[in-house]
C-alpha cells in the first residue's frame, strides 16, 4: 500500500494519474464501519506493484495540488 485517503473520488484520480505512468494499480475500499452505508467512513488504499512504489510516490508527491 502506498496510499489511503476517505475520499473516493481523490483515490481513482490518483488510480489515472498512475496508470497514465503505465504504473498499474488496484484500490481497496475499506470499510471502518460495516454495518453503516456512509461513505465517509469508507477508507480507500492505493496498492501498486513493489517494482513500480517508489515511481508511484514520486509521481503522487511531486504532483501540482
């Protein structure tokens, strides 16, 4: 994992960021509360390939905000 954030929409953004970096990746969501149905309490993890983690951090730190 190189990556978590709440926010699901921030989490597939950084998912096309990498993989416009044919750097591929998955994202996991996590569930801090199960039996509720809010997606606030939704935790999302970016997982990329240990070959490719320290390209991927590069480009997620390094990239304008």
């Amino acid at each position: 994992m190189i990556y978590t954030t709440n926010n699901h929409q921030e989490a597939m953004y950084l998912k096309g960021l990498l993989e416009n970096e044919n750097i591929y990746v998955v994202v996991m969501s996590k569930r801090t509360q199960p039996y509720l149905n809010n997606p606030l309490t939704n935790n999302f993890e970016i997982y990329v390939h240990y070959d490719q983690a320290e390209a991927a951090l590069d480009h997620i730190y390094n990239m304008p905000e």
